[in-house]
C-alpha cells in the first residue's frame, strides 16, 4: 500500500474518466515515457523512462478502471484548446489525496503532463508530490510486445497486456 497510493494519484491524474471532455484519443504503438517527481518535505527527486505498447482497447480498459478507485471523484475536469485539466478527490487507507493536473496535447503522438498532488495527513512521510510526464509516439510496438506491455529502461519487457 506505501507504494501504491501515489501510483494511484497519478493514475487519476493521467487517465481521464470517459466523458465528453475527453482529450484526443492516443495514436496506437509504441510510446516513450519519462516521468520526473519530487516528493516533499525533502525535495526528493525520482525520475525514469519506459516504453509502453498501446492501443485504444487498452487506453480504454484504463480509463475504465480509473474511473473505479474506489474512494476517488473527479471534482472538475475541461478540455480545451489542446489542454485537458483535472482536479481529483481520494481517500485511500484514511489519507485524503488532493490532485491538479494539466495535460497539454501535440495532435495524437505526444503529451506533456504536470501534476501536483497533496496528502493529509503525510503518507510515508510524503506531504505533496509534484509530478511531470512526458509522453510521445515512437513507431509500431516490436514483435513479441502487445499492449500493456512495457519495456523497461534495461530493455526488459514486462508482460503485463493480455497474452
């Protein structure tokens, strides 16, 4: 659970719930991302690039299941000019969550995402993380990689798609 809980934060914040406000839908194959963090008090910084193989059955499976945590709601959410902006509401394990994100799109081949998010009281001595993700299409998935999968830094990849 310590591990989980801003996992699903972020979650919240870059998998929007269905709904007419819904940014672009993602050009399937395989894409790059690279998340930065900074969780506070201390200012430490975690950051780490992947690969992920996706289509719209999977970008669609996830908005579903974000839209099934429990203990989440969506207090406000809009679409325009190219930039999707959501504020989410959690309460996991007796810790309110408080996040603001804005996620601003080139096309259907990149996004840019910066999120910050609040936790009462201090969960695993983190009060607020503040998170950037950068996301961008880089060609068709390897043979072998379906989607969900994710190919690690170290080339690894981890099946985690229906197979």
């Amino acid at each position: 659970m310590k591990t989980m809980m801003p996992a699903l934060a972020l979650a919240a914040l870059v998998l929007p719930l269905a709904r007419a406000t819904d940014p672009p839908t993602l050009k399937e194959g395989l894409w790059s991302i690279h998340t930065q963090s900074i969780d506070n008090p201390g200012a430490k910084k975690s950051e780490g690039t992947y690969t992920l193989c996706r289509d719209h059955a999977y970008d669609t499976a996830n908005r579903a299941r974000a839209k099934t945590v429990q203990g989440c709601t969506t207090v406000h959410e809009s679409f325009q000019g190219g930039k999707y902006s959501t504020e989410i509401h959690c309460v996991i394990g007796g810790t309110a969550i408080e996040s603001k994100a804005t996620t601003t799109f080139q096309g259907d081949v990149s996004s840019h995402t910066e999120g910050h998010s609040t936790y009462t009281p201090v969960f695993n001595g983190v009060s607020e993380t503040t998170t950037v993700m950068d996301q961008k299409y880089v060609g068709s998935c390897p043979a072998g990689v379906q989607p969900g999968d994710r190919i690690g830094a170290d080339g690894k990849v981890i099946h985690s798609g229906k197979h």
